[in-house]
C-alpha cells in the first residue's frame, strides 16, 4: 500500500475525513516495514487523530508520536522515493507548540 495508501489518507485528512484517513494509515502500518516510511505514516496518524479534537485520543496522538521518533531513529539512508525526506527536521516541524491549526490541537492533546 505504501505511497498509495499515504496519499489517499493524506487526500481524506485535507477533505476532514479524519475517520478514513486514521482507517488507510493504520491499515497502511500494517503493512509498511521500512522504518522511515512508517515514521512518515506514524506522523500523519498522530495529525488525523489530533485533527479530530478528541482529548479522549490524547494517548493514541502521544504513541504515534513516540513510535515516529523511534522510527525515525532506526531509519537507515535506504528509505523509498516517497518517504526519502523524512528527517529529524520533519520530526521538529510537528511543533507542540504552535497554537494554531492542527498543531494547536496536537498542543492542546498532549499538554
């Protein structure tokens, strides 16, 4: 599923679908093995459910974020095309504490 399943979640988040978006990541977990590209797919999980304003998720926004980073660590400089700028930068852009937007929400879910 890979990039596939990435751009159609991502396709569902931009449209507020965020139900559909966390189903094809979760689903795209599943199935993923490089470390980089399930950061990626981890990033944008923690984002959908964050999106949805459900304090109720705030661990599952939490775990997505720690298995991100922990992805990431484990990325090695084999990664596919469609995830290959995935970066400790990227990792730093999802800032906790912006207060706007998503990212406000992210802040609010995990303050």
């Amino acid at each position: 599923m890979g990039n596939y399943g990435h751009n159609l979640a991502y396709q569902a988040a931009w449209r507020g679908d965020h139900t559909t978006a966390a189903n094809i990541l979760n689903y795209a977990l599943t199935r993923a093995q490089n470390p980089a590209a399930r950061c990626l797919l981890q990033l944008r999980l923690a984002r959908t459910l964050a999106a949805r304003g459900d304090r109720s998720e705030r661990r599952a926004v939490l775990r997505a974020l720690a298995a991100a980073e922990k992805h990431l660590g484990d990325a090695g400089t084999d990664r596919p095309a469609w995830c290959a700028w995935v970066s400790e930068a990227v990792m730093r852009s999802v800032n906790l504490s912006h207060r706007q937007g998503v990212s406000r929400r992210l802040y609010l879910l995990t303050a």
